[in-house]
C-alpha cells in the first residue's frame, strides 16, 4: 500500500478548489471539525476500528483458524499413510517400493505447497481488504480536508508530536462507518477451498 498516493489525492483536491478560494464563500464548519493548515490521521486504528476493518479481522481469523485445523488435519493423515508405507516395506519389491515412496514424497511437496498458497493468500485478503478501504474511504478524506481548512493530511506515525485537535482518526471513522458499513460485498473470497484427503482418488 503506497500512503503517498492517498497523501498526494488529497493534496491534489484541496489544490484544485484552492485556485477560486479568494471568490468563494468558505463553507460553514461542522460541528466538532476543527479548523486547521494540517491535520493528521491514523490509518491503522482507522481501519482497523471500522466496521469494515473489524469484519475483515473476522473473517481472516475464521479462516485462519480453519486452515490450521486443515494442516492438522493433512499431517496427520499423511504420518498415518507414511507408517504404513514403512510396514509394508519388507513385504515389496525394492523397485516396487521406491515408485510407491517416491509418489507419495512428491504428493507431500504438492500439499505443502498448496497450503503454503493459501496462508499467502489470507496475508493477500487483508492487504486487499485496506487497499480498498482507503480508496473507498478517500472522497470522505478528501471533504475532511476541505472542512478543516487544511492542506495536506499526515499519516500520524511519521509525525513527532501534534494536538489532539488536530486528530481527524475518530471523525473520519464515523463518517466512513455510515457510507461503507462493514464493507459485506467488496471484497471477494479469495482463498482456495479445502484441499481433499492426501489419500483419496482424483474426483472423490
């Protein structure tokens, strides 16, 4: 996620309208909006404390949670076929044996692989889930700005020290909360379904 884009959007907003401002009747300050050159946000506790933020975190626990369950699962089954591949070891041609070993071995490789793939793509599905947040929550980012008066909107953790006044965090979510809700419908899911039993025939 680049913060300087969402940064320079903003910038570039408020530019656009400041060319006329000399003309222009400034509009009314609502209430609770301070009035400000600079303001600054916190993107982390922006999304993570918004209604959408909160779903997401959800549904990437749930799914955490299941794809453990699901590597247990696999291991399990896998050690269980591996002891019975050695048992049988004595009892098999040797050339038998190492075609059988050397399918399963690959069979494991296939499966750590595709779990692998799907612990990547939860890490994905939260990133995903931001990028969208942020360019929804944009054009209200943009107002914010052009409510208080200010001319660029910092992220709050490269900024040494700042008011409380200055703070858009808590006013922005609100605001973002009532357009979004908890963004049910924007974001796809993304991670692959259950992979079958390690043992099972293709199509079963």
């Amino acid at each position: 996620m680049r913060r300087a884009g969402l940064l320079l959007a903003t910038i570039v907003a408020c530019a656009t309208g400041s060319g006329s401002a000399q003309q222009a009747v400034d509009p009314p300050q609502a209430v609770g909006v301070p009035q400000s050159a600079v303001v600054v946000l916190d993107r982390d506790t922006l999304f993570s404390n918004s209604l959408f933020g909160r779903r997401v975190a959800r549904d990437i626990e749930t799914a955490s949670t299941e794809l453990a369950a699901e590597n247990r699962r696999i291991e399990a089954e896998l050690e269980a076929e591996e002891r019975a591949l050695t048992i049988r070891r004595d009892e098999m041609d040797v050339v038998a044996f190492r075609t059988i070993a050397d399918d399963f071995d690959s069979r494991v490789t296939g499966i750590r692989q595709a779990q692998d793939a799907k612990a990547r793509a939860i890490t994905q599905q939260t990133e995903r889930a931001q990028q969208i947040f942020f360019e929804r929550a944009n054009p209200v980012l943009v107002d914010l700005a052009r409510e208080t008066g200010a001319l660029v909107i910092l992220d709050r953790r490269i900024v040494i020290a700042s008011a409380d006044q200055v703070d858009i965090t808590a006013l922005a979510q609100t605001r973002i909360d009532a357009m979004l809700g908890d963004g049910s419908g924007l974001l796809d899911r993304t991670i692959p379904e259950p992979r079958p039993t390690p043992g099972a025939a293709p199509g079963k």
